[in-house]
C-alpha cells in the first residue's frame, strides 16, 4: 500500500515557535516522536511575483541548517516532512495575488522540494472568499509540479466547518492526496459531523480528523473529545478514516498527545 498508510497522524511543527534548543516550549525537529508519520512545518509564505518565502517555517533559530539536520533523521525513520503555506501578511500577498500559477508551482518545487528536500506541499487558505478559479488553478499547478498522486510527492490541505471549502474541492479536490478537518473546539459529535460533508465528497480514507492542543485562546480540543475520535470509524465502523491530525508539535506536552492518540487510532 502507498505511503501513507490509513489511518495515520499528521501533526504541525511550528517552525516559528522556540524549540527545545532555545529554551522553549516546542520539540526539536529532530525529535519528534515516531507516532507522527507526517510532519508538517508551519508555515512558509505566499511572497510576490509568484514566489514563496521561508519565513516562519524558517524563523533565526529554525534556519536551512537546522532543517537540513532534522530531515535525514526523520527520513531514516520511516517520516514525511511536508511545508505548510499560507499567506502572508506584509506585503499582504493571498492566493488570488498569485499571478502565474505554473510559475508559483515550479518555484515551490524548486525550493521546498528539490533544494530542501520535503516530501509534499500543504494548502493552508483560511480565506473562504479566495478559493475560487484562481486558487483552483493553483492546486492543478502543483499537483503537476508534483507529480501524479502515488509518485511520492504529496498535496494536502486542512479545510474548515464552514465557508465554501466544499465547493472548490467538487471541483479539484481530485488533485490533493488528504485534507484534515479544522474544527478543533467541536465535541465529539461535531467533528464526526464535520468529517462526513468532507468524506462524501473526498471518500472516508481521504479525511483526517483534526484535534489541537495549542490553538487560539478557546479553540483546543476537549480532551474527551481526542481520545473519542482515534478509535472511530464512519459508517458504525464498517469503513476506515484516513487518521487524525494534531495542531500541535510546540508545547510540553506534544508528545503525550502524538503518543496516545497513535495507540488509540484505528
């Protein structure tokens, strides 16, 4: 079976956060524990003329180095590392600012795969109102830049339990090998709920539930709620999920998160 095999746990690496060797919260790169199959640092940004930045995946102690340290580990244990893009805000440059979509989709490849050495590309558009042709257009490009799904190259995105994420994935939700539900302060039921609009549209193995313990004030998950979910499946558990995703890999206590919401995941 391809990589990654269903169910697995995605987690965010907040590159922007001060790790272990800063004297912060966050783990290491490095030493993200096992249970996360696919690691996805947040966030490199959108920047003009069809370019992408560095910036927070890359913050002055997270530099070209430290990732390129972190990744033959990772690598050597069975690991995928994928970036995570997003806009940004100053200059202020979103996804309808991307002019040339093939020209975006090269420059990613260049830099983030074939320079860095990542094994994917993750689609973070929180802007409901610019998901139309133009960030259509963007997914197509990359999924071409990329290669073919199955090639080893991945293409990702988080989507959200309102707004118009289900209309633009009718349309080229085709393109992508996962999305992951953002609706981290939902009890149990909700996020099921959430789940299933994104499963009829992208079938069950093709959504990941997402649970957080490091959201914004309000927004993390109740801890019921992330040990209900691992172990469950849709349809009275007759077919699978994709798996689960944390947001995540920058507090003290990411690890016993990652960890038990392995063991419990089914």
């Amino acid at each position: 079976m391809a990589f990654p095999a269903r169910p697995f746990l995605e987690a965010y690496w907040l590159g922007y956060v001060n790790s272990d060797q800063d004297g912060g919260p966050g783990l290491d790169l490095k030493d993200v524990p096992t249970s996360v199959d696919v690691i996805k640092i947040a966030f490199y940004n959108l920047w003009p003329n069809n370019q992408v930045s560095m910036c927070y995946g890359m913050s002055k102690n997270h530099g070209w180095q430290y990732l390129s340290e972190a990744l033959p580990i990772l690598h050597g244990q069975g690991q995928k590392v994928m970036a995570s893009l997003i806009g940004t805000p100053y200059p202020a440059v979103g996804w309808s600012d991307i002019s040339d979509p093939t020209a975006f989709a090269e420059n990613v490849k260049y830099l983030l795969i074939d320079q860095l050495g990542l094994d994917g590309i993750d689609l973070d558009n929180e802007n409901t109102s610019d998901q139309g042709q133009p960030f259509q257009d963007i997914v197509t490009a990359l999924r071409t830049a990329l290669g073919p799904k199955g090639s080893g190259k991945y293409l990702s995105a988080p989507v959200y339990p309102a707004g118009t994420d289900p209309s633009w994935l009718q349309q080229v939700g085709d393109k992508l090998d996962w999305v992951s539900t953002m609706a981290y302060w939902g009890d149990t039921a909700a996020q099921q709920a959430t789940y299933q609009i994104y499963a009829d549209i992208l079938g069950t193995e093709n959504v990941l539930i997402g649970v957080a313990n490091q959201a914004n004030r309000g927004q993390n998950t109740p801890l019921q709620t992330v040990l209900d979910l691992p172990p469950w499946n849709p349809n009275y558990g007759t077919q699978q999920k994709g798996g689960m995703m944390l947001w995540g890999l920058s507090t003290n206590n990411s690890g016993l998160y990652a960890d038990t919401i392995k063991q419990n995941l089914q």
